[in-house]
C-alpha cells in the first residue's frame, strides 16, 4: 500500500519499484490524499475541474503501473493537516487494504530538506502514526469495526524522498514504465522530452552509488 499526498507523487521516487513489486506478483494499493486541486499555473483554472482531472491522470498512471486500486481522500491541495479526522480515514483504508508493507513520504528527513511540500511532510507523519501504533490497536477508531474493519498490523514502512535513504532498488527493468506512468499527468507536463531526459539522469545518479544504472532509493523501517 502507498499513501501519498498527490497525484504525481509516486511515480517519482518509487514508480519503479512498485512496478517491479507488481511484476513479482505484490498487489499494490494507492490511497492519495488530496487530489492535487492547486496543479495549475492558470489563475483562473476551476479547482474542482483541476482535481477531476488529475483524478483521472492518476488513475492512467495507475494502469500502466499496474496497481490493483487507487482511492481519494480529497483533502485540500496544500492543506492537509495530520488531524484525528486525516487518521482515521488513513486507518481505515488500511485496516481495510491490510498491507504487509506500506509505502510513504520521510516525514522526518525529508529530501530536499528544506523545500519540501508541507503536505509530503504532512502525509507521511500521519500514515506514520496511522500505522503505530493506531491501525494496529483495536481500541483505536472502534466505531470501525461496524464496518468490518478491524486492526491490522504493518510489517514494513517505505520511507520514499528520504536524506537518510538506507536501501537502494534496482529499476533498470521498470524506469522506461515509471517515466511513462509520468507522462500520463499530461496537466503536469510542460516538455516531454526534457522530462523524460531528466527522470532517466536522477535514475542513474541514484543508483550510481550503488553500482546500478538506475535506482530508487529509500529509508526502511521494520515494525517488531
Ligand atoms: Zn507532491
């Protein structure tokens, strides 16, 4: 399961590593937290239309990679706040998705440091705290259980846009299918070309350091 705060997120720092989770057979979950409703230059631009449409670039970039579900929460772009609210709806999807392992943003050393989305920080704390210790306790979001959702235990965080990576994937199979998931967020593209150039350079030079011609990298937390 991944829990991230836009659209376009993912496809960045783990595209390639889902999509090699797909094809050894994983299914893999998306539960995005807003629907990035501020992704437009155009003053003017309607929100709602902005989100609807990226909702449904999602939704492409999903297909290529092969996920087996995407669901919104549909907080608002930019402000997102890690609210018992925010909690949980993200206990919920994974009290009802139950993934061995969950995949989200480094709360706390996030990459870039500094300028870094306040709503990647955001999400990533409170799928986090979303994880431990509430999906796992029963007496946390009781009322769940009238729906059928009870507590489950994650095995694994994947901490993705992280400074303090400490395990590298390799994604020399999949970076050609991550770089076209991208490109499925047309809203978000201004050139191609120089997309594509570039999402296959930031590939190399992380996986460099590790002797792979293109990597994914991440900080992996287990949960005893
Ligand atoms: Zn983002």
């Amino acid at each position: 399961m991944e829990i991230a705060a836009h659209p376009d997120d993912i496809e960045l720092w783990c595209g390639g590593t889902l999509a090699r989770a797909v094809d050894a057979g994983a299914q893999v979950r998306l539960l995005l937290v807003t629907s990035g409703d501020k992704g437009s230059a155009d003053p003017d631009a309607d929100p709602a239309s902005v989100a609807t449409t990226r909702e449904n670039e999602a939704r492409e970039a999903a297909r290529v990679l092969g996920l087996a579900d995407i669901a919104f929460l549909r907080w608002r772009d930019g402000e997102v706040e890690n609210t018992h609210e925010l909690r949980g709806e993200m206990v919920a999807w994974i009290r009802a998705w139950r993934p061995d392992v969950l995949f989200t943003h480094d709360p706390e050393h996030p990459e870039p440091p500094y300028l870094r989305h306040r709503d990647h920080v955001v999400a990533g704390r409170a799928a986090l705290d979303a994880v431990y210790p509430l999906a796992r306790d029963p007496l946390a979001f009781p009322e769940q259980r009238a729906q059928g959702l009870t507590s489950h235990k994650v095995g694994e965080i994947w901490l993705f846009a992280s400074a303090v990576a400490n395990r590298a994937v390799d994604i020399g199979k999949t970076l050609e299918q991550k770089i076209a998931a991208r490109l499925e967020h047309e809203s978000q593209t201004s050139d191609r070309e120089a997309m594509i150039a570039r999402w296959r350079k930031r590939a190399f030079q992380t996986g460099t350091p590790f002797s792979l011609t293109a990597a994914e990298t991440f900080t992996v937390l287990t949960i005893d």
